[in-house]
C-alpha cells in the first residue's frame, strides 16, 4: 500500500471535487423544478398531459444514466439541424450535456417522488383553505408544497446520494471531476486501489454531511 501516493493525490482530489459539487447541485437545482413540473402534470386529469408527463418519467428512469449522457452529448451532436442552431453554443460542452442529462434524469425521480408526496396529502387541508376562501394557487403553494416537501424529504435524500455517485459518469464525456482525476492519476501510477480508497473515502464523507443535512432538514420540520 503506497500512503505516500494517497497523501500526495488527496491535494487533487479534493480541488477535483469542486466539479463535481458543482454537477450535484446544478443538477439538483435543474431538477427539481423540472420534477415539480412534471409531479403536477401526472396529477393532471387531461390524459394527454398525464400520459405525457408519465412517458418522460418512464423513460428516464428506465434507462441508464450512462446511456442518456452518451445520447446528448454525442448523439446531438450529429445532428446538423443542432450543430447549425444556437442550441449548439451548449451542447458543444460536455459540461452542460453532462448536467442537462443528470438533470432530466433526476427531474423523473423527483418528479415520482414528490407525485406520492401530494397524493398523500389528506383533502381535509385543502378543502379548510377553500372554506377560508384562499385561492387555489395559494393552497398549492402555501400548503400543498410546503407539507409534500416535508413527506419527501427521506426519498429526496437518497435521490441526492445517487445523484452524487451518478456524477462520476461525468468523466466518461471528459470531464475532470473527481472520479476523472482519480482516473487520470491511476493512468500514471499504475495503483487504482490506493488512489481510489482515496476517492471513495471523498465520496463517502460527502455522503455522511448530505445524510446527516436531510436528518437535521426531517427534525426541524417535524418541529
């Protein structure tokens, strides 16, 4: 076991992982919007807007994160309808190709997840802001997302955890984050396990302070 080797790479890793913090939570940000936009479409009783709503959802997680990356980053590219179009300025970056995937495919997640959030909410609450004559649209923002934030809290936790271990397929469209460095370096030290012991160790503090974030996030609303 080479210590000196895995003292010397921390340096790198840790500076490598300010990419892939940025991934996670541009991802997220993305994300959830997209997937409160979608949770709302599937609760819509237009079976054209449900269906399609249920389709994206299907999709996305019925196909390997790895595959959608490759599909946006390469496959648009060899479109000459998007090479010639302003879309192009973006999907020419495997950095915005890698987030617009991590993004979709996490919007369909969230999008699940906050769905059986508000099918869970009990009618009683709505039906009291409607007495007190409050709008719809201020019951939905005032009371329906607030209480299907607090009952998805744990499954949006875990959805962050794999979010963030997903983020290392950055490095296979070329991106430096912090598996792409630890793959990098393995690639001129001919040592993969101490480099990525390393690596793991990273990840798996990463996912200690996130763990412990939603916990701290799951008493303050029980509060």
């Amino acid at each position: 076991m080479d210590f000196e080797l895995m003292i010397n790479s921390f340096p790198r890793l840790l500076s490598a992982t300010i990419i892939t913090l940025k991934l996670l939570s541009m991802s997220l940000f993305f994300g959830l919007f997209i997937g409160l936009f979608f949770a709302v479409m599937r609760m819509s009783k237009n079976i054209i807007i449900n269906k399609f709503a249920y389709g994206y959802s299907y999709v996305f997680r019925g196909t390997p994160l790895l595959v959608q990356i490759f599909i946006i980053y390469f496959g648009f590219g060899q479109i000459e309808f998007i090479r010639n179009s302003i879309l192009w300025v973006i999907l020419k970056e495997p950095y915005w190709c890698a987030i617009i995937a991590f993004a979709l495919n996490t919007g369909a997640y969230t999008s699940e997840i906050l769905r059986s959030a508000f099918q869970t909410i009990k009618k009683g609450y709505i039906e009291a802001g409607k007495s007190l004559g409050i709008s719809s649209k201020i019951i939905f923002y005032k009371i329906q997302i607030p209480i299907a934030i607090k009952q998805s809290l744990p499954a949006y936790g875990n959805e962050i955890i794999l979010m963030l271990k997903g983020t290392s397929l950055a490095s296979t469209v070329t991106l430096m984050d912090l598996t792409g460095v630890a793959k990098y370096i393995i690639s001129t030290t001919f040592k993969p396990i101490e480099v990525f012991i390393v690596a793991g160790s990273i990840y798996l503090f990463m996912t200690f302070l996130i763990h412990n974030l939603i916990k701290f996030l799951e008493r303050r609303y029980n509060y």
